[in-house]
C-alpha cells in the first residue's frame, strides 16, 4: 500500500468514526428528553367510562410533551385488573372504584380519588316507554340490561335497585358499561342503568332519566402508578395532569365530579 492510499483509509476511518459518535448522541435527529422519559409510551389502563375524558387528556398530555406518547387500554375495572396480574405491562391504572384499586393491590402505588360519578338511568332517546323511576325497571314489558355485577357500574347498579326496594331481572349482564350504553342504543334493550357521564357521552344515542340523590350512589374513581412502570416520569406526569386544574376542567366537561371527599 503507497503512503497516499495509507492517508485516504486513516481519513476514511476517522470520518465513519465521526458519524457513528454524532450518531450515537442523538445528532441529525429529534433530542431525547429528559432523563430518556420521551423514549417510550405512557400504557394507561382505565376504565371505560373514561374513554372520552382520558382520550383528551392523552391528547393533552402528548402535546405539551411532544416526545412523549400515550397509549390506552380502555375495558371493566376488573378485567384490567386480570391483565396487569397476568403480566400486561401498565404504566397507570385508573379504576371506576376503589375495590378494584385494592384488588391491584402490590401492583401499584399510592392511588389518588380524582373524580366521582353517578348513575342514570339510560333509555331511548325520546324515552319511547315512559320511563320515569327505578320502580319502572321491574315492568315485565321491559328489557333491561345492566353491567355485570363485578364490574364497578354493575356494583353500583344492584346497590342504588337495592335502596330503592326494586327487583330486576336483567335480559343480560354487559362486560362493561359501555356495552349497556350500545344495546340500548341499537334498540336490543329499553333501559339500563349507567353512569351520568354515559348519557352525555352518547347524547343523541340515549337519553338519561335522573335517580334520587337518596337511591343513587357516588362513585369514587381513584389513578395510582405502576409499581413495574418502567416509564415512571412521565407516568407520573401524567397522573398529575389528571389532578390538576386542567385535568379537573377536562373531567368536568363530561360530567364527572370532584373527589367524593372534596363534596360538590
């Protein structure tokens, strides 16, 4: 080898080594963020009543933090539960009830109560049967379905028909509440009991009949960490969103209320 074709190699050399160090720190491309946070997605497992608040909120939460992302599995408290016991990787739980937070148990770190809820009765829209109490649910003319019973809304269904003295049998037991909300609107049933946020969520599709404060219950929707996150930052980032000011803005334009311990 000449020493010209000897000097063109080194250079050649020193040149691939260059690039693959600008490379290496992230040179030509997007900057990571801090502590590498905005490397991965935010796997956020709520309940399905949340579907619409918490899908703005993700939306919220990417673009203030443009590296960041969100993903969201939406489904019965309960199943989501089952997953993450069996090994679904989560970075925040948000749960329709405080039973299945405890249920998460070792999964997860300190919840936080954000919201609260109600229920309603949900009809078709024009209320076609003239429903107008819990009483009506127990006409034998009617088809009433309601979430099963180890989902939150299913819980807290049998619990407001309990206080009100009514008996029903439903036509079916929906996996979770929005299946309530979709039999109802296809006319498969006549009524249902659903959360408040549910009616307003599918205005239009339904129609809400109001409990008594005295028959109904208030749900108590608590968020928490996961303790297997690997995302932890920008997890908790994203559960203080929820908390915050603007979360609660967000929240309260679908109709959930503030923590049950902070009253109305």
């Amino acid at each position: 080898m000449t020493e010209g074709m000897r000097q063109r190699c080194v250079a050649l050399l020193a040149t691939v080594l260059v690039a693959a160090a600008l490379l290496g720190a992230g040179c030509g491309g997007d900057a990571p963020s801090s502590a590498g946070e905005g490397s991965s997605a935010v796997r956020v497992f709520a309940a399905s009543s949340l579907t619409d608040a918490f899908t703005e909120l993700g939306d919220d939460f990417a673009a203030a933090r443009p590296n960041a992302k969100v993903t969201l599995n939406f489904a019965g408290s309960n199943d989501l539960v089952t997953q993450m016991r069996q090994g679904a990787p989560a970075d925040v739980f948000a749960s329709a009830d405080t039973t299945n937070m405890n249920k998460a148990g070792d999964l997860v770190n300190t919840p936080r109560v954000f919201a609260g809820n109600t229920l309603a009765i949900a009809v078709a829209p024009g209320n076609p049967e003239h429903i107008a109490s819990l009483a009506d649910l127990s006409r034998p003319d009617l088809k009433v379905v309601l979430a099963a019973p180890e989902v939150p809304a299913g819980k807290y269904a049998l619990e407001v028909l309990d206080r009100a003295s009514v008996t029903v049998t439903p036509a079916s037991f929906e996996v979770t509440v929005k299946g309530v909300v979709t039999k109802i609107a296809l006319g498969e049933a006549d009524a249902g009991i659903v959360y408040v946020t549910d009616v307003i969520a599918a205005e239009g599709e339904i129609d809400g009949v109001d409990i008594p404060k005295a028959q109904n219950v208030i749900a108590s929707y608590p968020i928490a960490t996961l303790v297997s996150s690997d995302n932890a930052g920008d997890a908790q980032a994203f559960v203080d969103l929820v908390l915050s000011k603007e979360g609660r803005r967000v929240l309260a334009s679908y109709g959930f209320l503030p923590p049950p311990s902070e009253g109305p």
